[in-house]
C-alpha cells in the first residue's frame, strides 16, 4: 500500500503528528519514522519508505533546514521524481540554501 512520507525535524514532532493525524482523518496511510524497528538499519528504511511513498510532504523550519536527514530525504525525492509537497511553517524560503529546490521557474 502506497503512503505519504513527511520529512520534518524532530524538533517539530508536535506539528509533525497534528498533520499526520489530519492526514490519517482524510484517509491518507502516513509512514512513521517512528515505525522503524530497533536495530533496523535507519537510513535504508527511511530511503525504502520514500521509494515506495506516493507523496513527500516536506515541513519546513529553520531546524529542518539545517537538518541533513531532511536534505537527503528531499533529495533522495528530487530524484526519484516524487511529489513533493513543501509545507512552510517557519523561517523564510529565500533565505535558505536549502529550500530553493522548491523554487521553480
């Protein structure tokens, strides 16, 4: 079964479970990160979980820009090809490096 992946910082975990709650109430199946098993090899389940996503929905904040898990994650999308859903909660997209993968022409 195809899932939306959300790429988030842990520092907006609380953000990242009111979407994914909203999500689950519309009847969209959400991957947890937290659904990773002890001792499973964290960035193969992760990579694994974005292959198989129909969608990446991106949270993004100062935190998760700085964030290298989340600019892999991303760009491990980009790649891919997947639908990427940026979702601005703070800071200022132009101002990051990170962020202009979003700004397209």
């Amino acid at each position: 079964m195809t899932h939306v992946f959300i790429s988030y910082s842990r520092r907006d975990s609380v953000y990242m479970r009111q979407l994914t709650e909203q999500l689950l109430s519309r009847g969209f199946n959400v991957w947890m990160d937290e659904s990773v098993d002890y001792g499973e090899d964290w960035w193969r389940a992760i990579s694994r979980a974005i292959r198989e996503a129909s969608a990446v929905i991106v949270i993004m904040t100062p935190e998760s820009d700085k964030s290298r898990w989340v600019q892999r994650e991303i760009t491990l999308a980009d790649e891919l090809g997947k639908p990427t859903f940026p979702l601005l909660l703070e800071g200022d997209v132009l101002s990051s490096e990170h962020w202009t993968i979003f700004v397209r022409t």
